[in-house]
C-alpha cells in the first residue's frame, strides 16, 4: 500500500490540489450555504478527473506500465483498486477541505432566515395597526 500512495500523492499534486481548493474558494462566490455543494462539486470533479489521468499519465511515460502488464490480472486489478481507493479517499478529504473554506466568506443559512421574516411581518403589523406587539418568549 505504501507504494501506492507514493505512486498516486507526489508532492506535486498534493500542492496542486491544495492550491486549486483554496485558490477556488477564494474567487467562488458563495451568498447562501446550500450553494457550497454546488460549487465545490463542479470543481472536485474536474480535479478528479486532472488527478487520475495524471496517475496513468506518469505510469506510460516512466515505461511503469510495460513492467506491469506482466503481472497476472489478479495482481494488477487488485494494484489499480488500491490506487483508486487512495485517490479516492484523498479527493474526498480535499472535498471537505474544499466544503470548509468556503465558511470564510459568512453565507447566510436559510434556516435562520424565517424568523427575521417573522420579525418584519411584526413591524409591518405594528406601522400598520399602531399597535406594539409583545415578542414571545
């Protein structure tokens, strides 16, 4: 497994993606919180789609893929699945990355919303009857 992991996270995309989460969630605007998924989405999957093709990419030109056609398929589909797997479950941890950055920019929570809703309805109500109201407590 560790030679896995040494395969698929070089330094180099483990900056990349990095710097394209933050880089993205400082350019992204996000106004409400059920936005965030959306945007971190589109952007996680073009990130996964740039991060396995380059894992393939280094095993053809580094002659990798010649050497290990001559494993039998078990072998080799039990290495791909491992490499998935590492993948995988750094991309996922990149998402979450990717879903708590996007906190600095304070979107609104639509749940929080519906009693300032209440709260102006009341003062409409009380500009409109003359009478104050009592707020519930």
């Amino acid at each position: 497994m560790k030679k896995e992991v040494k395969i698929c996270m070089p330094y180099y995309k483990i900056a990349y993606s990095i710097a394209f989460v933050v880089i993205l969630s400082a350019i992204q605007p996000v106004v409400y919180a059920n936005e965030i998924g959306q945007a971190v989405e589109r952007a996680v999957s073009l990130l996964a789609v740039v991060f396995c093709a380059d894992t393939y990419l280094v095993e053809v030109q580094s002659k990798r893929s010649e050497v290990f056609c001559l494993y039998n398929l078990k072998k080799q589909a039990g290495v791909v699945y491992k490499r998935l797997f590492v993948q995988v479950a750094y991309l996922i941890g990149i998402s979450l990355l990717a879903y708590g950055l996007f906190y600095w920019q304070k979107p609104v929570n639509l749940q929080r919303q519906k009693p300032m809703r209440k709260q102006k309805r009341r003062q409409k109500l009380q500009k409109k009857t003359g009478i104050l109201t009592q707020r519930k407590i």
